[in-house]
C-alpha cells in the first residue's frame, strides 16, 4: 500500500469510533493524524515515553509488551489490522508503561491527542464513542486476566482458535470457559447448523501467542500437535483448519 495515496478521510470512516463523523469533520481530524511505515522489529513506543496519541494497526500486527527486571518479555496484546490501542492512556497526560513494536511490516495510523479533544469540543456524542471503545478494550482486558486465573492451557488455546467464530454462531457453539466449557450436542429435529469448518491462519509466531496465553511455547505447541492428533484440528505451518468448531469447542478440557 502506497502511504502517500492513502485516503486518511476514507479509512477513519470505516473505523468503529469514526463512522457517525461527517465529510467534513474526517477531514478535519485526519488532519491530526499520520501515517508511518514501519520495518519487523521497529519500535513504536517504549516505556517512559510521551503519550500525546493513539494508534490503528492500518497494516500488519503490532505487539503490546512488558518486560521483567531480568529482561523477560511477556506479551500483553496483539494487534491487528483495524485495530486501535492508547486511546484510554493518551487522556491520562502520563507516559506510556508498556512497550509497542511492529511484528510484521506495518502502516501505522496515529490520531493526535489535540485532534482528538477538538472533536469532543464539538461533539459530546464523539467522547462517548470513545468511551465505548475504551470500555470494550477494558472488557477484553478483564476477560483476559478471567482466562489466566481461572481457565487450563488447553481452554486458552482452544479459545484462541475458536476467536474468530461468526457472531450468529455465538448461540450454537459455547466457547471454552464461558460456563458448562463444553457445547451441547444439537438436538435431533434441531435446524440450527453449526458453522462450518473454520480456517485460523496464525498472524505471528507460536512463541508470541504463547506469550500472549501466558503459556510456554512447548506447552502451546505440545497442545495443538495433541488436538491434532486428536482429529480436532488439522496444521500447515502457521494455517490451522478447524473441520468441526463445535466439536473442537466440547473437546474434554484439561
């Protein structure tokens, strides 16, 4: 993607905390905004480090991670494309205390604080859009630390894979730790259809997921080489498929 094409307007249209905004005010917040191009490795920003802006994942995968006094890292998030991060931490006027780096290549929108609060002026509607956004970052969030206090490995990695199950399926398969931690079979007469085999294509390396599950990248590995022998899942490099989300998602959890 050429950087210097890109229509900055159009793209902050289609993003969930912009798309009530009028022609008229993109323009003027895209304004606020820019664009990097960024190399696998580089570094968005490091603990210490003044936040006056948050950022959209436009192309690519970025990490979000803490480091240990020893110097371990452990992966907070992954971010994908369409995705934002910062928002909340740009309106504390602290610096950041977690580290983003790129994973892949990747352009990189960043909203400027100023551009931001102009917008608020203008439009109390545009802070509780944000607000919105912020409060679904902090229930995924909240999840998260649910999942690593309560759920086995093999639930964080099955959950992992199911992530990206349709939203109408949502009533036909029960995920992983979300209650019974099974799914139950659907009734004979039941018209329901369960969704179709799945296709999981890992956007990063098993190390990095791992680190995301809070699990070792041998337990991580030693888990989807144990659903595959299993005839749950089938893997090709980095690509998974799923022949049957629902079968996988009541797989005995251990």
């Amino acid at each position: 993607m050429d950087a210097r094409s890109f229509d900055l307007p159009r793209y902050l249209a289609v993003l969930p905390l912009f798309q009530e905004m009028t022609p008229p005010e993109l323009q003027r917040l895209a304004q606020g905004c820019r664009l990097r191009r960024l190399s696998r490795g580089d570094d968005i920003f490091r603990v210490g480090e003044v936040c006056d802006e948050f950022h959209v994942t436009v192309v690519g995968q970025v990490k979000l991670f803490g480091l240990s006094p020893s110097g371990q890292e452990k992966v907070i998030e992954l971010i994908g494309p369409g995705n934002s991060f910062a928002e909340a931490l740009m309106f504390t006027d602290k610096p950041y205390f977690i580290n983003a780096q790129a994973l892949t290549d990747t352009l990189l929108l960043s909203v400027g604080k100023s551009a931001v609060l102009g917008e608020i002026e203008r439009d109390s509607r545009f802070a509780l859009r944000m607000l919105a956004g912020i409060s679904r970052r902090l229930h995924g969030l909240v999840h998260d630390v649910q999942a690593y206090a309560l759920h086995s490995g093999m639930q964080r990695v099955i959950g992992y894979l199911l992530r990206d199950l349709p939203e109408e399926a949502d009533d036909e398969i029960e995920l992983p730790g979300s209650g019974s931690g099974g799914c139950a079979p659907l009734c004979r007469g039941d018209t329901r259809k369960p969704p179709r085999e799945l296709r999981v294509s890992l956007p990063v390396s098993k190390a990095t997921i791992a680190s995301r599950l809070s699990l070792t990248p041998e337990y991580f590995s030693r888990v989807l080489h144990e659903l595959e022998s299993a005839g749950l899942i089938c893997i090709d490099k980095r690509d998974i498929r799923i022949p049957d989300p629902a079968r996988l998602a009541s797989h005995p959890l251990q």
